[in-house]
C-alpha cells in the first residue's frame, strides 16, 4: 500500500513456489546445513525446541520408503472413492470417517494420493534430498505448530539460496510404522510430523495462485472498529 519496493525478506516471501520437479543435482551437504540451522533457530513455546531432523539421502531408501507410502494410499483408496462429488451416500463409513477427521479426508489432496497409489506421482517429487520433521510429543503448548515455523524458516531459506523445497505430508503414513520407526531410528517421545522435499528446480515453478482477501478486523484505541482487506 506504501508502494514501497519489496525488502530481502519479503522478496523471498512472495516469490517463493512450491517446487515438484527437480534435478538429478545433489544438493551440497553445507547447503543442507544451513537450510537446517534456519530450522534450528525457528521460535517454539517456552523455548522448548521441539524438533528433530532427519536427512534423506540414500535413493534406495527413498525409493523403499516412496513404496511403503504409496501401499498406505491404495488402502484408503477405497475410502476416498466414496468421498467424491455424487458418491457421499454410497459408504456410511466414509462419510462417518470425513465427519470424525476433516482433515484427514479432505478433499484435495485426494488426486494426489490416488496418483501415488498408482505409482504415477513421486512422494517427492525426484527430490534428491529430504527433510524429515519430528516433534517432542512432552513439548508445551502446540508442537506441530513449532515444527512447522521451523520448516517455514527451511523453505524460505532453500529459496534463498536458490534451491526448490516443497512440504509432502504424506509420509506421516509411515509415523505409526513399527518398522520405518526402527529403520529411522525414531523413539518416543518424537513423532513424524512432515517432510520437505529439497534440490535444484528443474525448469519453471507454478505460477503465482491467487490469494483470497479475507476482511480483517482491526480494533484502534477508544474502540474504534473497521474493517480492512
């Protein structure tokens, strides 16, 4: 509004893109560093810190690990068929199911699971390194709202140094895994919460996607009220 140009700060805010096509490259481990150190230093109630980051390098793990997601989503499938646009009546337990966890069995990621079902879309994306984000369940207050300032601090910093980043939750398919626990080295009390694929973009990102206005209260001094977009 100010017409003031953009600082360093929100120039990486608003061109940043969710990037899911990625170059062979590698990315450089002190690269991977610092992406991380930015996790690091991301605020968490009480100062608790609660994360815990595991890197992904191994293309054979990767891979083993893109299967066991892509198993999970063939047996929720079934379920999301009967989710779509004129089939809600079909399943009472679907519909039970999106009632009881709306988040889980919101609609649109439902595309996307059905293309890694198949093994037709990568869990990430070709990626060659990935940023596993874990929580300290004892942590005060909300967790996952800290990983996540976390991971925001990460993708933004990846942007900065010209690299791609784009979140993929559906590894959490795996969080109750005894063996992926195991295989990971994942012991209470941390818990899978999401990951951040990472490498060099291949070729252009989406484009930008338009951002709803929402109307913001805004209260002033003496009780001045209005309304702003």
């Amino acid at each position: 509004e100010s017409g003031a140009d953009f600082n360093t700060i929100e120039d990486v805010i608003y061109r940043r893109r969710s990037v899911r096509a990625y170059k062979k490259r590698q990315v450089p481990e002190y690269l991977v560093r610092r992406v991380l150190e930015a996790g690091r230093f991301a605020p968490s109630a009480g100062n608790a810190q609660t994360w815990k980051f595991i890197v992904l390098r191994d293309p054979e793990l990767m891979a083993e690990m893109t299967e066991a997601v892509a198993a999970g989503c063939r047996k929720v499938s079934g379920i999301l068929d009967y989710l779509e646009p004129g089939r809600e009546g079909r399943m009472w337990r679907a519909r039970l199911a999106q009632r009881l966890m709306p988040n889980a069995f919101h609609p649109v990621p439902f595309g996307a699971i059905k293309l890694i079902a198949q093994g037709r879309l990568g869990l990430w994306h070709g990626a060659p390194t990935v940023i596993l984000i874990l929580a300290d369940r004892r942590s005060p207050g909300n967790p996952s709202l800290d990983v996540g300032i976390a991971g925001t601090n990460m993708v933004l910093t990846a942007h900065s140094f010209a690299l791609g980043a784009c979140w993929v939750s559906f590894v959490t398919l795996l969080a109750g895994s005894r063996k992926w626990k195991r295989r990971l080295g994942i012991e209470w009390p941390y818990k899978l919460i999401t990951s951040i694929a990472l490498g060099y973009p291949k070729g252009e990102p989406d484009g930008y996607v338009v951002r709803e206005t929402q109307a913001i209260d805004w209260y002033e001094p003496g009780g001045r009220f209005k309304i702003v977009y």
